[in-house]
C-alpha cells in the first residue's frame, strides 16, 4: 500500500480557485451587448424609463411604495452597470462608467421624449411637457453620472482590496505556469470592445 501523504500549502492554495468551476459559455449576442457601453446603456435607460412612468402612473402613491420602487430602479441600473464594467480591467473604469451613464441618460431620455409626445411622462402630479424636458435630462444625467461614477468606485476599491489582501494570502503570490519556452504564462483577454 502506498503511503497517504499530506497535501502541500501550494497544492491546498491551488483548489480554492477553480477556474473550471466560474467558467460558462454566455450567448455570443449576449456578450457582445454587456461589453458594449453604448447597447446596454441605452438598454437600461429605455427599462428603467418606462419603469419610471409605470411606477408614477399606476398604484397608490405610498412612500413605502415610492421608496420601494426607487430602490429597485436603482438596483437594477447598478446591477447592469456591473454587468459592463465586470468585463474590463479595474484601470478601464474611470472612462467607462461615466461613459455608461451618459448613454444610460440617452436612452431614457429618447423614451421621455416619446412619452411627453404621448402625454404619458408624468412630471410631479401633472404629465410633462416639451418645455420640461431639458430640466429632467439635466437632473437625469446628473444623478446617472453621481450614481454609476461612485458606484464603480466602490466596486473598484473592493475589487482591488480582494485581489490585493484576500487572494494574495489564498495563493496569489504562487509562481505562474511558465510556456515551454520558459515565458511566463499571461492569461489575455480579447481587445475587441468599443
């Protein structure tokens, strides 16, 4: 019989992360969209403009129900925001997230304009009108660059904190695999985005 052996601190470090066990095979379209800043921005603005005026227009005006809405608008526009910024470098931030926010504004704002025409965009207790329709897009835009721009620094600096502390004391300062001709293996993403 052979004798049974103890797993090294390296081998016990390697298991933690399986990259097999992250892995799975996305839709190309769906791929293509979420490393898009411009489609899924635009995307999301229309969702969450629509969702907006459902919100004002139907059911009973209750701040809990207000608060509740809010909330979820927020989620979700946060939620897709990490959706595109997940794809990149932590370095790619700075220019991507407010550049999601500027489409996210368009595309909401495209949707205000064909609901204002429709006399459908509530603004206040009273639907709005052309003439509103610069003021909203200001606040929008404003509120869209605040939100996804302190965002993506937060997710940015808890990315960085677990990459730097957690993983390091996991086995992240295990040397890499080297190729065959004694390079170090670089795992390279694909650079086609925007």
């Amino acid at each position: 019989m052979e004798a049974v052996t103890k797993p090294h601190p390296v081998e016990k470090r390697r298991r933690l992360f399986k990259s097999s066990e992250w892995d799975f095979e996305e839709p190309a379209a769906f791929t293509r969209i979420a490393r898009s800043p411009v489609e899924l921005a635009v995307i999301t603005g229309v969702v969450i403009r629509l969702f907006r005026a459902v919100v004002l227009t139907h059911g009973t005006p209750t701040s809990s129900y207000l608060v509740a809405s809010l909330v979820l608008g927020t989620l979700f526009i946060l939620g897709m925001a990490t959706l595109h910024l997940g794809r990149f470098p932590v370095r790619e931030w700075p220019w991507r997230a407010p550049l999601f926010a500027v489409f996210e504004t368009a595309g909401e704002m495209a949707v205000s304009l064909v609901l204002i025409s429709l006399h459908r965009e509530p603004w206040g207790t009273a639907r709005a009108e052309f003439m509103d329709w610069q003021p909203m897009a200001t606040a929008v835009l404003f509120w869209r660059l605040v939100g996804v721009c302190v965002w993506a620094l937060l997710l940015g600096t808890t990315v960085q904190f677990v990459r730097g502390r957690v993983l390091k004391e996991t086995g992240r300062d295990v040397e890499p695999q080297t190729l065959p001709d004694g390079q170090p293996f670089i795992e390279r993403r694909k650079r086609n985005e925007l």
